[in-house]
C-alpha cells in the first residue's frame, strides 16, 4: 500500500489496484477512441492538429513545446500535416526567421470531423450506463481533470 498526500495534510491509503486499474483503463479509452479516428492520420498528427486549433497561429518552438516533443519531431508532423494541406505556415512578418502554423480549412474540418465521431463513440456507451453511473463519471472527469493540472 502506498501512502499519498491530499489536501490540506490528509492522507489517502492507494493500494497498488487503483493506480493500475485506473491507468490501463484510460489507455484502454484512449485506444479505443484512437479506432475511431480518421484513417491515414497518426495520434501526433492529430493531437498536433488540435493544439494548433487551440493555439493558433503559433510558432513551431511553441507547438513542439505543447506537445513535448522535440522540434525537429514537431517540423516533421507539421511537414506531413503541410503536405496533405491541413495546416498552413505563414513567415512571421516581425522576425522572418519565425513560422506561425494555422490550420486550413480542411483541417478544420477533419479536425471537426474526427471530434465529433469520437464524442459520438462515447455518447453511445454512455446511454448504455446506468443514471448512477453517469453521475459516478461526471465525478470523476472532474477528478481526473484534477489530476492532470500541471502543478
């Protein structure tokens, strides 16, 4: 059993069960959702997409940095990205020496496109659940989101 602490000096007894339960089931959603993804489009492509989405224009330092990746990882995503003309780079007119990437239209779309089918996924094994369960959930999105807050 290990021992973590909460709040304001509480602790909470984690047995090894939890973190592991907790952990391949999140991988296990993400793979799954991963399945319903655009063909032809690699997670880094498309997590890459959706910061720029949230970001944009933003410099390629910027983006590797987001998506903790090194910039010459981060140039050949967006390089592949660039090719099938969902993203455009644009020279920044302050320091030509600097690159904004936007996305296009079309990767907005398929940005759109790719969201809504996996929010879909997930909305049908939600109406699957029980009300008790879906308030259990609830719950624990906030919990999670918690968890990931860079502290």
């Amino acid at each position: 059993m290990t021992r973590i602490d909460g709040i304001g000096g509480r602790e909470a007894a984690i047995t090894e069960a939890l973190p592991t339960r907790l952990r391949l089931a999140i991988m296990r959603l993400a793979r799954r959702l991963r399945q319903q993804s655009e063909p032809d489009m690699s997670p880094s492509m498309l997590s890459a997409m959706a910061n720029i989405e949230y970001r944009q224009p933003v410099t390629l330092g910027h983006l590797a940095k987001a998506e903790r990746v090194t910039p010459p990882t981060m140039t050949k995503i967006v390089g592949r990205l660039e090719d099938a003309g969902l993203v455009i780079r644009v020279v920044d007119p302050a320091d030509r020496r600097i690159q904004r990437v936007s996305l296009s239209r079309d990767g907005a779309k398929l940005i759109a496109r790719n969201r809504s089918r996996k929010n879909a996924y997930l909305a049908r094994k939600l109406r699957q659940l029980e009300p008790e369960e879906v308030a259990k959930l609830e719950d624990a999105v906030g919990v999670i989101e918690k968890i990931l807050e860079d502290k």
